[in-house]
C-alpha cells in the first residue's frame, strides 16, 4: 500500500495509574468478581495497570526521532537494500482490547544514512506497542524510515495473528493478518523490482 503524508512521533497518552487501577476494579466487580472478596483477584488492578505501562502501552513514551539519532552515517553510498526480518511484535488492539502478536519484515534503501539494525527493531516495537491497528503500525514504520532515516525506500509487512479474531466470533484460531506498506523509491516498478530480489535472495538480472 503507498503511503504518504506525516507520521506521528512521540505520543502523548499518558496511564493514571490511579484512574486504571479503580477503573479495573469497577470492572471485575461488574463481572460479578470483588478483588475484596477473592484473594485471586487481589492484585488483579494493580498487576493490570503495571503490564499496560510497561509493556502493552509503553511505545507512548518513546521519542521515535531520538531513535535515529544512532544513525551510522553512509560515506560509502551503498546502493544495498537493507531487509531485517523475524522481528517478534506484540500489540493491544483498540476495538476489543485484546493482543496481536506476530513478526514483522522491514527492508529500507539508504539514502544519507546507515541505519543500526537495532534501530529499525525498535522502531517497530515502539509503534507497535500502542492502542493501535495492524494497519498503523506498518504506515507508520514506513513512514518514519523515510522521514527521520532518510531512506530512499521503506517497506514494512506485518503478520500478526489477532486474539479477536481467533477467540471470538468466528474463532479462526489459525487465520494469519498480513499487511504491507511501501514509500519512496519503492514505489516505482524499478524499485518495486530492486525489493522484490532483496526479499527473496535473488540475485539482480
């Protein structure tokens, strides 16, 4: 899918933990389930909150451009296509608050600079680690690659298997969601060509 227009950087949606907490006990206590009365569920906010913090939601408190400030600068002008693939996500979906999970495949044609291999990880995890659609995460790793990693090209494809859909309704607990992004050069039927040998290990005509 083409992409264009700005993505977001550094997110403001900051967790009260007080608000979470008794928001989460009001909950359980509609379920039918009082933590005062259940010494399972004693901890349950709490435990809750802390896990939304720490890991569900903590893409928030990332600050993407700094990400890029480990940048290698590219004296050589490589003209390599960079594929990392494999990379682990996990992310909270905002329609029924249930995880998705899977990898991602992100490949980039430097333009002024060199990217670590970390960086391109943990830009995906800190997009993905939001209340966010699969869809978002791939725009806006995409997007950030060419805006903040002056690349030339981005590519980002998503698998991710949604809890939603494999523990409710149709229950396809095997259905696999794939998404693709492109940007820049990528674009182009040259570079569409040039993405699809770096992809699959061929060798160019």
């Amino acid at each position: 899918m083409p992409l264009s227009g700005r993505v977001p950087t550094l997110a403001s949606m900051p967790l009260n933990p007080v608000l979470a907490k008794k928001a989460i006990t009001d909950l359980l206590v509609a379920l039918g389930h009082d933590p005062k009365d259940e010494p399972a569920l004693t901890e349950t906010p709490e435990l809750v909150v802390e896990a939304l913090q720490r890991d569900w939601l903590c893409g928030y408190t990332v600050d993407v451009p700094k990400l890029f400030a480990s940048a290698i600068e590219n004296t050589l002008q490589t003209t390599a296509i960079v594929v990392v693939s494999g990379i682990a996500i996990s992310s909270l979906c905002p329609h029924h608050l249930l995880p998705a999970e899977g990898t991602a495949t992100v490949a980039y044609w430097p333009g002024e600079t060199v990217l670590g291999l970390g960086t391109v990880a943990r830009v995906v995890d800190a997009y993905a680690r939001r209340l966010t659609l699969q869809e978002q995460i791939g725009q806006n790793v995409v997007l950030s690659l060419m805006q903040h990693g002056r690349a030339k090209g981005a590519y980002c494809r998503l698998e991710l298997r949604h809890a939603c859909l494999r523990l409710r309704g149709p229950k396809q607990r095997d259905a696999l969601v794939t998404s693709t992004h492109t940007a820049g050069a990528f674009e182009t039927p040259q570079g569409q060509s040039q993405l699809s040998q770096a992809l699959h290990g061929e060798q160019p005509a």
